[in-house]
C-alpha cells in the first residue's frame, strides 16, 4: 500500500510540473534546493531545521528566478548575434 502512494505521488508531482515556463521551473527549482541545504545546514549548527528550511527556501527561489533572467539576457544576446550575422549586419555590441 505504501509503494502504491509512493508511485501516485511521486506521478502527481512530475505532472504537475509539465505545464510550467522555464522561469517557474528555475524559481522552483531554486527554493527546493535551497529549502534543502537550509534545512541540512541548520540541522548540522543544531537549529531549527524549520527555519532553515524556509529561509534557503526563500534565498534559493531569489536565486533561481535570478538565475532565470540571466539566462534570459544571454539568449537575446546570442539571439541578436546569430540574427546579425544571417543578415550579414554588424553585431551590436551588448549594453
């Protein structure tokens, strides 16, 4: 009966992730890992893994969605390049 949960939850999680954009997944991704390495690092100093959990939580998800718009940035200026030279234009130096 547990494996079964198991399987219907671990199923549920992966589909409701199908549907998201790249920035939601990077935040997302961002506070999981964060949420993680509070708790762990906070539980290691004998803390309040709670808390450590919600404060990497937040400082990951800033991560991840800054992450995400730095990912951002660097595409449209690949993007740029790439449409420059198939026009035979100049690339624009980045501002």
């Amino acid at each position: 009966m547990k494996k079964i949960i198991a399987i219907t939850a671990a199923t549920l999680a992966i589909a409701g992730c199908s549907n998201m954009s790249n920035t939601e997944q990077r935040t997302l991704s961002g506070a999981g890992i964060g949420a993680a390495a509070g708790a762990v690092g906070t539980a290691i100093f004998h803390g309040n893994p709670i808390w450590g959990a919600v404060g990497g939580a937040a400082v990951g998800a800033a991560s991840g969605y800054v992450y995400d718009a730095y990912k951002k940035e660097q595409a449209s200026q690949y993007n740029s390049g790439y449409n420059a030279g198939k026009n035979n234009q100049p690339a624009k130096a980045p501002q």
